[in-house]
C-alpha cells in the first residue's frame, strides 16, 4: 500500500522467512557460524532454539542457502514434523530422492536410507537431516531420529540432525526418557531477541534491500521506541514498523514519529496484551493512543 509513497520494490517488513533480509548483526549470524562448524566437525545432533518469532524459520532458511551451495553437503528439510514415526522416515527417504513405495516395511525402508546414506559418504558428500518447528516432534519421532542418528561408519556419523524449536523442545530434552537423546546433543544455540543497541541497524537494512534510497526513516529515538514496544523480538519488531510506515503513510507524511508508532501498537492486539505496564511509558499519551488504524486508513483512501 505504502511502497509507491516511500520509494521501494517489494514490502520490507513482511513476515515471510525471506533469507535476502538476513541481518548479520544480530545473535542469527552466531547462530548460523556455529551450525555450519558444528556440521564440518561431523557432530550428530545439533540444536537451536527460541522464542516465537525470534528468527528460527529464517536462520533455517539461511542455513539450507548454505549447505545447498557447499558441494560437500546434501540437505533433507522437514518443516511440518507433527507426522508418526514411519512418514518421518518416508519423509526423510522422500527428501534424500529414494522413490520407495509407500507400503514398504520400515526394516527395509531404514535398510535403503542407511544404503543411500553410505553411497553419499563414499563420494564425499555428508547427508543434513533439518527439522524445523521441531517441538512439534512426538515422544516417538524424537526416538526415531535417535535411532536414524545411530547409522554410522567406525569413523563418521552417516546422517546429521539439526532441530530447531521453541523451549519447549529444551523442557523435553531435558526428561529423564529422553536422556539419550539429549546426550547425543553436541551443539546448543538459543536465539534471544534483538539488543536495543541493533534495532535501528536493523530497520535500515531491510529498507534498504527493499529498495529504499532515502534519508533515515526509524532515526535512533524512534528505534528504542519500537525496541521497547516489541521487546526486540523480530516478528513484532516487523509487525509494529509495517503499522508505523502505514499510519505515516495515511497521514501524508515523509517520515514516522511516535505517534504513528503508539497506533501501531493500539492496532496491534498481541502486543497491547504482552507489553508490561513499564515499557509502555515513554510511548503512549492520552492524545493518539485510543485512535484506530482502520480510521486513518480510511481517511487516507478518500482524502
């Protein structure tokens, strides 16, 4: 709606896992590091966890970008792993290019992806298994992939696994059921949300990708405002700067201020509900906090 008025190709803000928006100067790139050296080291199980919307979909992303590049990897992604024990499997051979026949017995379907596996190794090439959402995971699954995790030469782990999930994935690693697998674990990252010191780093550059060429919209003020409101978190941080940008772009105006802002976060129901009673002050005054989004859209349309 607002991409005419401030210069750009393509929305900025918008929610989808777009890896042309990855941020370097956040923890994501630490992140990112230290997935692609624990992969090179040959560790069987590896790690990431965080909050919702703190990034895990998009550092996802950004690490098959990687390994699709690296000829020395071959990657199998299951974004959706809320499946039993045998679709993972058939998941993973269907990932790896096997074409098994649905009805196959799991002995031989695990025969077939170990097989598969050690033609890859034997010409170099290390298989990723890369589960996303991956608290989604049921007791059994999680079993599955510890098993899977087992096939392995004398010397080097045939299949490597990266999961990547909520906390809840770390409260339930940490059950006593769930020990061996959790000792598999040799790398752990947990994402947090953006410092406050980053934000304004972070607004300019995804204007920048989307095309934007003009002077500074989110100056420094403005950015801890958004910081204090979303709690750095990247999701909200989106949300809340697409709500800003329209509430400037339906008053006409170059740039946004606090008080597009404080209708971003009156627009905005899941903020309204989360953020403390502390980090309110400082943005919201009588004046602007009770008008609506809609309104001024509205006003924007016939004016």
């Amino acid at each position: 709606m607002y991409k005419q008025f401030f210069g750009l190709r393509e929305s900025p803000f918008a929610l989808t896992p777009d890896t042309d928006y990855f941020y370097a100067n956040t923890d994501h790139q630490d992140a990112l590091n230290t997935l692609l050296v624990a992969l090179q080291l040959g560790e069987g199980f590896i790690k990431v966890s965080g909050e919702v919307g703190t990034g895990k979909t998009l550092l996802c992303r950004k690490l098959l970008n990687e390994l699709e590049d690296d000829e020395r990897f071959v990657t199998a992604y299951i974004p959706n792993p809320a499946i039993t024990p045998a679709a993972l499997r058939h998941a993973l051979a269907g990932e790896l290019g096997l074409k098994l026949p649905r009805n196959l017995g799991q002995h031989h379907l695990i025969e077939a992806i170990n097989t598969h596996l050690l033609e890859q190794r034997r010409e170099g090439r290390q298989v990723v298994l890369i589960i996303d959402e991956a608290q989604a995971l049921s007791h059994e699954c999680l079993e599955a992939l510890r098993l899977l995790g087992n096939l392995e030469t004398e010397k080097n782990k045939l299949l490597q696994v990266v999961l990547l999930g909520q906390p809840e994935l770390d409260e339930r690693l940490a059950r006593p059921d769930l020990r061996q697998l959790a000792q598999r674990i040799g790398f752990h990252y947990r994402l947090h949300p953006m410092r406050t010191e980053v934000v304004a780093g972070y607004l300019a550059h995804r204007l920048a990708v989307s095309g934007y060429k003009g002077p500074t919209l989110f100056d420094d003020a403005l950015a801890r405002r958004l910081f204090r409101a979303s709690g750095g978190v990247p999701r909200l941080l989106n949300i809340l700067a697409h709500k800003t940008l329209l509430a400037c772009y339906g008053e006409g105006t170059a740039r946004p201020a606090r008080k597009h802002l404080i209708r971003a976060v009156s627009d905005t129901e899941s903020i309204r509900s989360q953020i403390p009673v502390n980090r309110l002050r400082g943005l919201a005054t009588a004046v602007g906090a009770s008008l609506a989004m809609a309104s001024l859209l509205w006003t924007a349309r016939i004016g």
